[in-house]
C-alpha cells in the first residue's frame, strides 16, 4: 500500500462509514461466537489499528503487518502487541490463537494457499478465521492499484481457496450494498465514457447523513445475507470440515457440476482435521510481541 494511502487510512478509519461498517459486522460476528475470555486474536495485515483498538475488551489482540509506517501509526494509538513480518511467514508457534482476522488481507498476497496454510497452522483447534476481501472483478480502478491489491471476488472465490484450505465456511455475505450502485457507475461506466477520475483512493470524507445511509446495509447483513455488495466477508473454522464437502471440493476441481441443492441434501460426516504442522527453526523477528509464543 502506498504511503499516502497509509496516511488516508489512519485519518478517515475512526469515523469512514467504510472502516466503521466493517467494524460493525466483525463485533457482531465476534459478540455471537468470539474467542473465550482472555483468548488471543491475531489481526493479519492490521493496517493503521483501528480494528485492533476495538478488539481489546475482547481478548488479547496482536496486530501483524509488513509496513514499518502502518505500525508506527498503530503505535500513535497506544498498540503495542505489534510484529513486523510478511504474512506468508508469520512469526508464532502452532496453535497459538482462538481468532484470526484477514480483513482485507488475502487480496494483497500472490499466493492465498500459502497464507492459510498458515493460519491454519496458528488457530487452535477450535478457533476461527474471519476474513473480508473486495469483490467483483468488473469494479477494479485505481482504487485497487494504489491500495496494492492483486485481485477482487465473487462469493464462490473465498469459499473455494478456504475450503481447499482444509476450512469449512460457516457465514459468507456481500457488505456495503448501498455502495454497489454508485462505484459501478463511477468505476465501470463513467471510463466507458470518457470521464476521468481523481487520482488516489476512493475514499471520501461524508457528511454525517451519508455515513449514515451508508452504514445502514451493514446493520441488516449482521442477519441477512446480501447478494450484491463492493465487499465480501466470511467466516470459517479449523475442525469442522467434513467428508462430504472435502469430496465435494475435489469433484468440483475435476469440473463436475454439483447443484446447490444436492449438496444441500447430502449428509454431514464428521472426520478429525489433520494434524498441526511442526513449526520450522527460524528465529522470530526481534519485533514479534512478548507475551505471545513465537516459533
């Protein structure tokens, strides 16, 4: 992510209907099935900190980011269970956490197997992933290439690489609905039409209605599921993936066309998930938190 766009994020996240929404959406989800008391949650690419502020009455936080200037603006906020580490080789002992969040994480890397891989290798197993990821590919624009993603979704697309993953997805929703309109319209059409757009994010400051307004889906998608939406979000677990999707993911990579409601009908086989990997030798990076297990 670029420099600017740091200071952008650190600036708008406390009070954007964007940053706030999603905030929203991960306290629910965490209020109705969080981590238990004192549990510890990992926040994968944490950004400014605005999402790990809020999680301290929840557990134990600890942010992990690969931008020196993103965490120093973590540190403004008072964080300081804080790791300097790229994502695909986080620096903590297997089984380490009860939550791990990838909010808007898994956009950024070249390989998505590979990154949770090792999240499945830190959750216990019991824990959780939550992650969020931008969708539809037909809404990328400069908003996109500044913010250094690789690459936005349809809900079949985190479904598919979790699942792959040895993770069962639990909820999957689209988010921001009410933004869907306007960014297909100043995203796809207006450059059909010649109009061009600012540099930079598409981040704005909004008057208070509009925030408003915008936030509004957010609240409803805590229980209902969206079909449309400039975002995705997701949760999923360690130790429930079961026979039946696990075959069903394999027939679906050999292109047989399995209808929704035959998965629907078939039964759920509980199997044992498999084992932790043993952690590798490196030595952590001397900035991974104190209290919390490194390799």
């Amino acid at each position: 992510m670029e420099a600017a766009a740091i200071e952008e994020m650190f600036r708008l996240e406390d009070h954007h209907w964007w940053f706030v929404g999603k905030r929203l959406l991960l306290d629910a989800l965490l209020a109705a099935d969080g981590p238990p008391p004192g549990g510890r949650i990992l926040d994968v690419g944490c950004g400014t900190g605005a999402v790990l502020a809020g999680l301290r009455g929840r557990g134990r936080p600890v942010g992990i980011d690969r931008s020196a200037d993103s965490l120093a603006l973590c540190r403004r906020r008072g964080l300081a269970a804080l790791a300097r580490a790229d994502a695909s080789r986080l620096p903590f002992r297997p089984a380490t956490f009860d939550t791990v969040l990838l909010l808007d994480s898994l956009e950024h890397v070249e390989d998505e197997l590979a990154l949770l891989a090792e999240v499945r290798r830190l959750l216990t197993p019991a824990g959780r992933l939550v992650v969020s990821v931008p969708a539809f590919a037909f809404l990328w624009s400069a908003h996109d290439e500044v913010l250094h993603h690789l690459r936005r979704y349809t809900a079949t697309g985190p479904r598919a690489v979790l699942e792959r993953s040895g993770l069962a997805v639990r909820r999957l929703t689209y988010t921001n609905i009410f933004a869907f309109p306007p960014a297909l319209a100043v995203r796809g059409l207006l450059p059909l039409l010649g109009v061009r757009r600012r540099e930079g994010t598409d981040f704005r400051t909004h008057a208070r209605s509009t925030n408003a307004l915008l936030l509004a889906p957010d609240r409803v998608s805590k229980e209902f599921g969206l079909l449309l939406g400039v975002s995705i979000l997701t949760d999923a677990l360690l130790m429930r993936m079961t026979l039946v999707p696990a075959l069903l993911t394999v027939l679906k990579e050999r292109s047989w066309a399995i209808p929704v409601w035959f998965e629907k009908l078939l039964p759920r086989i509980t199997i044992e998930s498999p084992g932790e990997r043993k952690p590798r030798g490196e030595a952590p990076p001397r900035s991974a938190p104190a209290d919390v297990p490194t390799r």
